[in-house]
C-alpha cells in the first residue's frame, strides 16, 4: 500500500479504511505476521 510519503499535503485518516472477513481471525493474524508485514494496530 502506498504510504504518501511523497505527499506533504496528505493526511492519513483516524479511521480504518477496510479490513479483512475471515473464518479464523487468529490464522490470519499469524499469516500476516509470517508475511513480515508491520501491524500497527492490535485487533480490535
């Protein structure tokens, strides 16, 4: 995903933007974790 880096102008919304349906929210949460991407928010 683009972080706007580039963009001084942007400002990232306080809100959350989408988010994943899955039969096991903790398969995912490990899934995406083995994948090395950076989680900023615990799951709520």
């Amino acid at each position: 995903m683009d972080d706007h880096s580039f963009d001084p102008d942007f400002h990232p919304s306080d809100h959350v933007l989408f988010n994943f349906i899955v039969q096991d929210i903790d398969e995912a949460y490990e899934f995406v974790q083995s994948k090395g991407i950076t989680i900023i928010r615990e799951i709520e």
